[in-house]
C-alpha cells in the first residue's frame, strides 16, 4: 500500500469516529432534558471541553494561545459564530419538527458540503461523490423517521421554524467542516478547535442572554457527569477525530463519512431504550452503511492530488 493510499484510508476512518462518536450525543442527553433546558446544556458542553483544551494548553502547549490575527478572526470569530448558530438553530428545529426531523433535516449537510467545496476549495464535485451524498442524505433521513421514538418531541416552536433551524444548523456544519479544511492544516487540529469553541462559548452566552434565556448551572451532580461525558465525546474527541480526517481527506468525503453519526444514535437507542427501527429505516440503515462503505473503498482506492501543508 502507498502512503498516500494509506494516509487518504485514515483519514476516512477517523472521520467515520468522529461520526460514531457524535453518535453517543442524543443517548447522553437524553436524561439531561429533564434536568435543564437543551440550550443550557449545548453551552456547558462547549464551555468544559474549551477549559479542558486552556488547562492543557497552559500546562503542555503555551503555543495554543499564540494566534495570528486572520486565526482570531477566522477560527476564532467565525469558527466561533458557527458553533453558536448550530446550538441555537437546532435546539428550534427538535422543538418545531421533533428529534428525528431534526435529524433528518441536519444531515442535508453533505449535499451542502460537496457543492460549497466545489465552490469554495474548488475540490472535484464528481457524479460518483454526489450520488453518495444523495445516498447517504435519504438513508439517514429514513432510519431517523423510522424509529420507534419518530415525532416524539412535541413541536413548540412551529413547523416552519423548526425546517428553518434544521437547514440552519446544516449549513452551520457544512460551514464549519469548510473551514476546517482550510484551517487545520495551517493551525493545527488542537487550535483550531480551542479558538472556535472558545468563541462559540462566548457567541452563544452573549445570544442567550440577550435572548432572555441565559445558561443555566447544572442543577445536580448527575447533571455534571452527563454534561462531562458530552464533552469529552462530542466535543473533544469527535472533533479531534473530525479534524484529523479533513487533514487528510478532502472536505466532501470526510462529511459523507461522519453521516453514521445518525445510525449510531439509533443503534444504540435499540440496545439501551429498546427503540426499533421500521422497515422503511432497517433500509435507511443499509443505504447509511453501504453508502460509507462505497465511499471508503473509493477514497482507499485514489492517490491524493497534493498533500496538504504541516500543522503548527
């Protein structure tokens, strides 16, 4: 094997973990609802893994905080007002249109991704690449609305608000993986997710409050270990393994690739709450699995066109 061959095959298996990953997101939350609001805890997540990431970066890596002013304003700033717009967008799209259009709506993301990177990173917007995305898109839609848990947030907010949150916070993702293939290879992955937290922690705290609904501190210790656990996986580890990926893969398959994310959630609903899973979304499940499956064996087959450049 060649290493740009194997270099291009991991890339694409740390972006199927950082999917997994983002996976255990819904299970973990589903007990803290009942202690605090969603948007409290989509703040505190974010608020813990960018302390985690300053402690570590004080004691190990002073270099984390030495940033140009292109990386405050890029990262920092629009990173940041990225991670702030997907906490807000889609906690109206679980209100107005339930959990599984929630779901089903964010995961447009890769359609969103392949035709920005053509636009934006001028990567190759082949058939092949499209067809996937498509795939992928429509089996994810299929297993979310096929479980037995489909339609059971109550909407709050409104149907057209909640399909406004849901595209919104889609295209916060596709913006955000953009990013990160631009970034990454010029920051580093560690940076790069301390200054978008740091600034989706601040963004988020400034919106809420002027909102009328600042974050709230966890009630109990078991709101804190649910809190940690969302923050060590969703937020730490899933995007180390995300931004990994985009290091060395382009944009649109590293997307594609984290769409198991979905499929994961539902795997899991079935073991530990005993949702089943629909005819309409076992099939959803297989177009999920056989469209990463398609997309690995295509990136693990083709030879990058250039290597990107070295972290910081």
């Amino acid at each position: 094997m060649t290493e740009g061959r194997r270099v291009r095959i991991i890339g694409y298996l740390c972006a199927l973990g950082a999917g997994a990953t983002w996976g255990t997101t819904g299970p973990l939350s589903t007990g803290l609802y009942a202690l605090m609001p969603a948007t409290s805890i989509g703040f505190w997540r974010v608020l813990i893994g960018t302390i985690a990431l300053a402690l570590w970066g004080f004691l190990f890596r002073r270099e984390l905080f030495r940033v140009d002013v292109r990386g405050w304003l890029l990262v920092g700033l629009g990173g940041g007002a990225l991670v702030a717009l997907f906490e807000i967008a889609y906690q109206f799209a679980i209100a107005g249109v339930g959990v599984a259009g929630a779901a089903a709506l964010l995961y447009t993301a890769p359609v969103i991704v392949a035709v920005l990177a053509r636009v934006i990173l001028k990567e190759a917007l082949t058939p092949l690449r499209v067809a996937l995305a498509v795939i992928v898109m429509a089996g994810v839609a299929l297993t979310v609305t096929g479980g037995s848990n489909a339609g059971a947030e109550a909407a709050r907010t409104g149907v057209a608000a909640g399909i406004a949150g849901g595209l919104l916070s889609a295209l916060s993702y596709a913006f955000t993986t953009l990013m990160a293939r631009y970034a990454v290879p010029r920051y580093g992955v560690v940076r790069v997710l301390f200054l978008e937290a740091l600034g989706g922690v601040l963004i988020t705290g400034l919106v809420l409050s002027a909102w009328g609904r600042p974050p709230e501190l966890p009630p109990s210790a078991a709101a804190w270990r649910g809190l940690l656990g969302l923050a060590a996986g969703s937020v730490l580890a899933a995007n180390f393994l995300f931004f990994a990926a985009v290091k060395r893969i382009e944009a649109a398959p590293a997307a594609v690739a984290a769409t198991i994310e979905p499929v994961v959630g539902a795997l899991l609903a079935f073991v530990l709450f005993s949702q089943h899973l629909s005819p309409l979304g076992v099939i959803g499940l297989l177009m999920v699995v056989g469209g990463v499956a398609a997309g690995y064996l295509k990136e693990g087959a083709a030879e990058p066109a250039a290597s990107p450049a070295p972290p910081v």
